[in-house]
C-alpha cells in the first residue's frame, strides 16, 4: 500500500526539488567575460549582465512551467491508475459477496430441509438472521473502513501537496525578487562582479532555505501509517465481533437441531 501512494506523490516533491535544478545559475555561464574588446566594454558597464539576466528569466520561467507540466501529467496518470486499481478491488469485492451470498444460501436451505419439526424450523430461521445480521454488520464496518482509509489518504495526501504548493510559490517570489534586485543594481551602474556576487549569494541563500522547508514537511508516511494502524484495529475487532456472532448462532442451531 505504502508504496503505490508514495509513487503518487512523487509529483509535488519532484516539481519542488526540480525547481532547483534549473535556477539561473547557468548565468554565470553565459556572462563570463569573453576575449573581445566590444563584450569587455559591455561586460564592464554591466549592460550584458542585466541582458543575461533577461533571457534566463524567460528561459527560467519557461522551464518550471515545462517541468511542472510534465509532473502533472505524471501525476495524473498515477491517480488514474490508482483509481483504476481501486475499482478494480471493488468489483472484487462485490463478486466475493455475491459468490458468499450464493453459497449461505445453500447452507441455510440444506439446514431447512433437515429442519422436521417446528422448533427446528424456527432455530433455523433464527440461525439464518443471526448469520445474515453478523455478515451485514461486518459488511457495513468494512465499507466504513476502507471509505475512513481513503478519504484520510486523500485529505493527508491534499494537506501535503498544499503546503509543498506554498514553498515552491514562496520560492519561486524570492528568486523572481532576486532577478528583479539584480537588474535594479545593474540599471543603478553597480558594477557587474558586484551584481553578479550578490545575484549568486542569494540564490544560493535562498536553495537552501528551500531545500529545508520542504523537508520539513511531514512525510506522508506518517500519516499513512496512522491510518494503518487505525485500519488493522478495526479488522481485528470486527473480526472477533463477526466470530463471536457466528459462533453463538451455530451454537444455539446445534442445541435444537442436536436434540
């Protein structure tokens, strides 16, 4: 179970951690001084810094919007493949029920036929409710159950990808406010090893700061071994209620049909 869910949230965290992969770091690349005495005039005013800066912004924002993209389709087609499987267990479960409906069936109507007197007939009919109320009951505990599953997995699974949502638009703000301080510089004639120092010191900064808050996030794990926990709980004690129940139907049946 772990597992599946897992791979369906790889979207949120890996559109966070791909956001630092393609930071406009691979400025300092592309400004580097060149052997030319036009791009050293240029270089010197700053004038080529702030025309860097430009074109990576463009080609930053485009690459996020790219990669994000490619995560959500990702995500998707894991969500459909979820719901998939999800449908696929409960037809499953249906023709289990259907198939133990048929079989009950048969047992009750063999224990009618042996049925010759009137106590009988009715410790039968009343075995009968008793084992039709027993499975009915753990029916309605099961269907509980797996809908308190699936509906925490969800509400964990939405609480953490909004709080990832957050980082990464808090993020991608303080790396916008960086460019947006480096061109301001530039514009201002602050010369441009002095930009270019201050423009890396702060994406640097604020990688970091990044990388922190998003592991500060609580693992889904967590909560899914919660609900785990909360599950296997309830199946043992509808196991036992359901036992108990068949147990002591099949117990009075046999003190009257033992006679």
């Amino acid at each position: 179970m772990k597992i599946s869910f897992n791979k369906l949230l790889t979207g949120s965290v890996g559109v966070a951690f791909a956001l630092l992969t393609i930071t406009p770091f691979s400025v300092f690349a592309e400004i580097s001084t060149s052997t030319t005495t036009a791009n050293i005039k240029a270089n010197a005013s700053g004038k080529a810094f702030c025309a860097k800066i430009d074109t990576v912004t463009i080609k930053l924002e485009q690459a996020v919007a790219d990669r994000k993209a490619k995560f959500e389709t990702k995500k998707a087609d894991r969500e459909a493949e979820i719901a998939k499987k999800r449908a696929d267990r409960d037809a499953k479960l249906i023709d289990v029920r259907e198939k133990t409906d048929f079989r009950l069936n048969e047992v009750f109507s063999k224990f009618e036929k042996k049925a010759t007197s009137t106590e009988m007939k009715t410790a039968v009919v009343v075995f009968k409710d008793a084992v039709t109320s027993a499975i009915n009951t753990r029916r309605t505990a099961v269907d509980a159950r797996i809908l308190t599953f699936r509906t925490g997995l969800k509400n964990a699974i939405d609480a953490r990808k909004a709080e990832i949502d957050l980082k990464i638009s808090s993020y991608k703000l303080s790396v916008n406010s960086i460019l947006d301080k480096a061109k301001a510089d530039c514009l201002l004639g602050v010369d441009s090893k002095t930009v270019k120092a201050a423009f890396q010191a702060s994406l640097k900064s604020t990688k970091t700061q990044f990388v922190t808050d998003i592991k500060a996030i609580s693992k889904l794990s967590i909560a899914i071994d919660k609900l785990v926990s909360a599950r296997k709980a309830d199946i043992e004690k509808t196991r036992s209620d359901y036992k108990a129940a068949i147990e002591k139907a099949k117990a009075d049946l046999k003190i009257v049909l033992g006679k």
